[in-house]
C-alpha cells in the first residue's frame, strides 16, 4: 500500500521559514519523481516543486529563488524548504509521487501552510 505522509505546516509570519517533509512508503522511492503541490481557496491545484529521480529540480516561477525541494533517498523523505513567506504562499500542500513511465500517480493527504501576521 503506497502512503505519502506529510508534515511541517503550520502558521508562521510573513518573511518566515517552514520546512515540510514527506515520508513516502509502499513505493520504489529512487524511481520515482517527487514533486509539491499546493492549493488555494478557490484556486486549482499548482505545482509548486518537482525533483526528478536523478536530481534535478524544477521550480515554479513564484517560488524560484526562495523554496528549494531536496531528497533522501535513505529516508524515502522529500522536503520542501519555503524561505521568505508571502501571504500568497498560503495553500493546503500536497506532496506527489510520479512515475510517468507507468502512468503512476500517488498523492500525500496534505498540510496546511498559513503566512499571516
């Protein structure tokens, strides 16, 4: 059984840091991408991060130059380091593993990031 657990969110001020962490299981961790995404009230989901099998990453535009996505491969944990909050950083986040070879798609449960003052 494939489970993403994720967790570190919580309510933090503008300008602060959060690390989230996603633990994944039931899956061959190092064959999969791994990727963040979040959501907004009444938006659509976004890809936020993604971390390919072999490291590279991919950041949406947004983001770039204040989250970093990394993975252990020894803990079959990926984080997302979010640095410098913005108000509109606030979203419920959802951690994603990919296989596109196979068509396989596993998403976490998600947690719930708020920048507010």
């Amino acid at each position: 059984q494939v489970q993403l657990v994720e967790s570190g969110g919580g309510l933090v001020q503008p300008g602060g840091s959060l690390r989230l962490s996603c633990v994944a299981s039931g899956i061959s961790f190092s064959l999969y991408s791994m990727a963040w995404y979040r959501q907004a009230p009444g938006k659509q989901r976004e890809l936020v991060a993604r971390i390919f099998s072999g490291g590279t990453t991919f950041y949406t535009g947004s983001v770039k130059g204040r989250f970093t996505i990394s993975r252990d491969s020894d803990k079959n944990t990926v984080y997302l380091q979010m640095n410098s909050l913005k108000p509109e950083d606030t979203a419920v986040y959802y951690c994603n593993a990919q296989r596109l070879l196979y068509n396989l798609s596993h998403w976490g449960q998600g947690t719930q990031v708020t920048v507010a003052s």
